[in-house]
C-alpha cells in the first residue's frame, strides 16, 4: 500500500523540478534535487554516447529562464497541469517516477533524504514532435553548456 503522505511529496518535489524548469523558478530546482543529481539523455548525434547534466546546470539552466524565454517569444505558456506523473513504486525511501510533459519524457528516481524526497536520477528525452525540434535548436543556440 503507497502511503499518500509519501505520494503527495514525492509529486511535490517533481512539480517543483518541472515548474522550476518551466517557469525558472531556481529555487524550486534547487528545492526538488539532490546534491548528487544527474539528467542523463541519449545522445543521438554520438551513438552511444550520453549528455549528462549536473543540479548546479539545471540550477543555473532554470535561472536563465531558458524555457519562459522560449515560450515568451514564440508566442506560448506552459500549463502545469499539462505533465502527467505515474510513481510508478515507492519502497523503503527509494521511488521511480514516470513523467510525461509535452515537451519531454523522464523516467526519475526519487529518494527520501532527510530533507525531503529529492530526485536524484532522470532519463529523458524530447518529445518527436516538430515543436520539440525547434525548442532544442532553440536551446542548443542559446545554451552556455
């Protein structure tokens, strides 16, 4: 049986992840990961290979406000009821969480620490989509990293 205070904070610490992202809120990033972190996605143009991204990254990356930056300029708004978020189990303080935006796909380990649950893993990927397309050349543009 999934305890509900546990569900609701697990999804609370996602929510900050996604919003913190979305909006550029950088404390809600912060918030939501561990020390530790890492975002890890496939590398299409290396086979084989992975990106990799640290929390200080997606700390600073949410402080440039990349995402509200692309959104306000292309005429968008992000809806943040628009993710969905299945945990997918919950079991002595460790959590694997799937969540599906219209941007982006993560598969997330979640643990609880002793300040909270904190994502500590993700694997994603954008989206197939032709708006996706033109947010990561956006991005690759625009990004320091």
């Amino acid at each position: 049986m999934v305890d509900t205070d546990d569900a609701a904070a697990i999804e609370a610490a996602i929510r900050d992840y996604l919003d913190g992202w979305m909006l550029g809120d950088p404390e809600r990033m912060d918030r939501s990961l561990h020390a530790g972190f890492k975002k890890r996605c496939v590398n299409v143009d290396q086979p084989g290979g992975l990106l990799e991204t640290t929390k200080e990254e997606m700390v600073d990356g949410a402080a440039r406000r990349f995402l509200p930056r692309y959104l306000a300029e292309h005429g968008m708004t992000y809806d943040p009821g628009a993710a969905a978020i299945t945990i997918d189990v919950i079991s002595e303080g460790i959590c694997a969480v799937q969540c599906d935006s219209p941007y982006y796909l993560d598969l997330l380990h979640v643990a609880r620490t002793d300040d909270g649950w904190k994502l500590v893993n993700a694997l994603w990927r954008g989206r197939d989509t032709a708006e996706y397309r033109r947010l990561r050349a956006w991005m690759d543009r625009e990004s320091p990293w």
